[in-house]
C-alpha cells in the first residue's frame, strides 16, 4: 500500500523551515509546469478599527510568503491569495483590503505579481458535491490548477478541529456557509464540512502551527506559541495527522469521520508514513468546547459570577458565524451588566433549532430562530431580532427591553470589540506581530 507522506518540522527558521516540510513531504511534486496556483490561508476575522489576537487566528505572512518564494523558484508566475474573511456587514469590501494590506499581501504582489482575491468581490460556480449537496465556489479557485491550502493549527468550538478540509469553506458564498449550519441532524455541519473539499484542483496542505488556538477558531480562544508546521499533499492524511498533533483521534473528529467513509479511507495512520518529527514530540491536548455550566444554560465564568435570572443555552451546530460573532459581544456585554440583582427570567436563543422554555421571556436571536418558533406556544414575551446578520441596535434594544442594561458603546463598534482581548498576550514576546508581516 503506498502511504501518503505527512511532514512534521518544527518552525525555525523563515523559509528554510517550510522547504523542509514540502521537501519532506514531496509537497510539489505535482504541481504542473506553468501552473495557475490559488493559495487559500485562514482569515476567519479582521478588524481595521482596533489591533486584535491574530496568533492562532489568521495563517501567518510569514508561511504564504515562504510559499509563495518555493512556487517561484518552480517557474510559477500566476499566483493568486484569496480568502472571503467574514465581515458584520456584508456588503463591506475595506475589510478584506485592510486584510491584505497589513498582512503584507500587497508586498507580495509588487514584489512577486502576486494577485489577491476577496472571495466575496468575484465571480461564484454552482458545485455539485456529491448526495445532493450543492455549494456556490469561488470561480478563481476551481479554474485553478492546483491549490496551496494553508489554514491555522486549531481546534473548532463547534467542528473540534480546524484544518485542510474546514479551510475550503472560505472559498464559498454566504449562502452556502449559512446551509452548512443545517438544522438537519442527519445532513448536519460535520456532514457538510467533510465535503468541502470534494471537488477542489490537485493542492498542498500546510497546516501552520507557528501559533495554535485552543478553543478556536477565533480571537476569544487561547492562543500558543507551538512552532510547528504539518505539510501534505494529501489533505485529509494531513487532517488526520494535525487532529493528532492537537490531541484528537481522528475518529474523535465527526468531519473526518464522513470524510473517511466517502473516500474509502481509513480513520488510523496506518496509510500514512510520518516524515520529520513524530506525532508524540510536538503533540498538544488543546479543548474545543467552551466550558457551560451543568445545564449547559450559562458560559461557566458567567456562572461563576453569580448571574441569575438569565440563560444563554450553549451554541449548537446550526449557529452560523455571524450568531456566533455577535454572541460573542451580547455575553460580554452581559456579563459587564450584571450588578447583582437577579433579572426577570429571561433566556436568549441562537441557531435554527433551539427552543423555548415555558414561562420565560424569550429573546431569538436572527431571522432563522424566528422562523422556526414564531407560532411557538410555550414563548410567554417574545422579543424578536428579525434582521440578519442581528443588527447590534436591535440586540441593545431587546436586552434593555428585559431589563437587562447593556452598555450600547460595546455593540457601537462590534468590530473594536476583539480588541480587548490583547491585554491577555502583553508582555509576551513569543506572540510576536512581525510572523504577520512582509518586509517591504
């Protein structure tokens, strides 16, 4: 049985460290003579108003430049990056230009002829993936001819993990992305995710760990710096070996699980050959989930604090990123609210599929939660955020309206609010902003 070559190299030295990891892993071997290359990296979120953790979070410049150098010196001269980061506000395009930017993708293009992409200014391609799932893609990257997928080392609040495969879905339209987050138990995200990759160009996987994310994908994780760099050009063995290095088996990984069994493959390494360091050397044990209370009404810290007369049941699978964006702030602010006194029972909803508690005053969060319970008979005071993505004054108004005084200045600027975050990493030079750099 040939196995598939999975490289494990500790990160060192710029360049030389990603070399070593595609030399070890034959990582190019098949990347055609005058290829058009489409290099994917991971930029779950961006902020242009307020510095925010990018350590675990965004693919570091420092790997797509090494990349892009490797690719030129195989003779490759149309190279695109493209990502389609998610934005509160969809129609904003500054965003993703801010992105490229500051990353230093801009220097990459004067410097190389480098072209970027933002997923959401271009053209999409129906793509049948097979069992009746359709996505809309991204037109640049199927016309390419081959890919170099490079997502972040993390494990996933709602997915477990992170990597090759979960990186694809930046690479679809909103439309899809919300389908991912199905209410279908069955046909549910795991089932959807493992299928992103199904009909993308022959790729490179590197899976960039100079920082890793427990509790990712985002800012509100906790970042480390782990130096490791896991690179194949087989993407799902190198899930597989990055689920390990994160402490999971892949069996333990739902989307792999799918992905397994569509494929005809394995869920061990035994198809795989290990190259460079071992698994157990650089291996981590990072969670994924966030840690809830025992009926998992209420985040533990916010527990811990005492909050009564409020529940914030834990996110499922259906909630999309934009519910999950705006949780995120709606907690933070709650929890900044609490002064002591038990509020009027109140419970705030969130996804396709939870349901009301009788008695309580109900605030459903997004156009999907309405929809699925607008006729609901157990919701006593229905407060309601039709609009999609939740528009943060609407969320202001229906908090205040159940008594719960949340500071508007904290939703006046969702995109500000990952900065707060920062003071977790002062003083630490291993978090180290040049990674997120391209010299000039």
């Amino acid at each position: 049985m040939n196995k598939s070559k999975v490289a494990i190299v500790r990160y060192e030295t710029p360049l030389a460290s990603v070399r070593r990891a595609i030399d070890l892993c034959h990582g190019l071997d098949h990347l055609p003579a005058s290829a058009k290359v489409f290099i994917k990296p991971n930029i779950v979120y961006w902020s242009k108003t307020a510095p925010f953790p990018k350590w675990g979070v965004v693919t570091t410049s420092r790997v797509v430049h090494d990349m892009v150098v490797l690719l030129k010196e195989r003779g490759i001269d149309d190279i695109s990056i493209g990502e389609g980061t998610v934005v509160y506000f969809p129609k904003d395009r500054e965003t993703a230009q801010h992105a490229f930017e500051t990353l230093g993708y801009n220097v990459l293009k004067k410097r190389y002829g480098v072209k970027t992409v933002d997923i959401f200014a271009g053209a999409f391609e129906k793509v049948d993936l097979g069992d009746g799932v359709e996505f809309n893609f991204n037109a640049d990257i199927l016309h390419s001819d081959f890919v170099v997928d490079i997502p972040v080392l993390k494990t996933h609040a709602q997915t477990v993990v992170s990597l090759g495969i979960k990186n694809i879905k930046g690479v679809i339209d909103m439309k899809s992305r919300r389908k991912c987050h199905s209410a279908d138990p069955e046909r549910n995200l795991h089932f959807l995710v493992s299928k992103l990759a199904n009909k993308i160009p022959p790729s490179v996987t590197v899976l960039d760990g100079i920082f890793t994310n427990e509790r990712g994908p985002g800012f509100d994780g906790r970042m480390r710096r782990s130096n490791i760099l896991v690179a194949s050009a087989d993407m799902f063995a190198a899930d597989k070996v990055g689920a390990k290095i994160l402490g999971y088996e892949p069996s333990d990984v739902p989307h792999l699980v799918y992905a397994a069994a569509e494929r005809g493959r394995c869920l061990d390494l035994s198809d795989v050959e290990v190259m460079g360091e071992t698994i157990e050397d650089v291996g981590l044990k990072l969670e994924y989930s966030f840690a809830y209370n025992a009926s998992d009404t209420l985040p533990a810290p916010m527990e811990k604090m005492g909050l009564k007369g409020v529940a914030y049941p834990k996110y499922d699978l259906s909630m999309c990123t934009y519910c999950s964006y705006i949780t995120g702030v709606n907690l933070t602010a709650i929890a900044r609210a609490w002064k002591g006194e038990p509020w009027d029972d109140v419970e705030i909803l969130t996804g396709k599929v939870m349901k009301p508690t009788p008695g309580k005053k109900t605030i459903l969060l997004g156009r999907c939660l309405y929809e699925a319970n607008k006729n609901h008979p157990d919701i006593d005071k229905m407060i309601v955020i039709k609009s999609c993505p939740p528009s943060p004054d609407a969320v202001v108004k229906a908090l205040h309206q159940v008594g719960i005084q949340v500071d508007p200045a904290l939703f006046e600027n969702v995109d500000a609010a990952p900065g707060m975050y920062m003071k977790r990493y002062e003083g630490k030079p291993e978090f180290d902003e040049s990674l997120f750099k391209v010299d000039a």
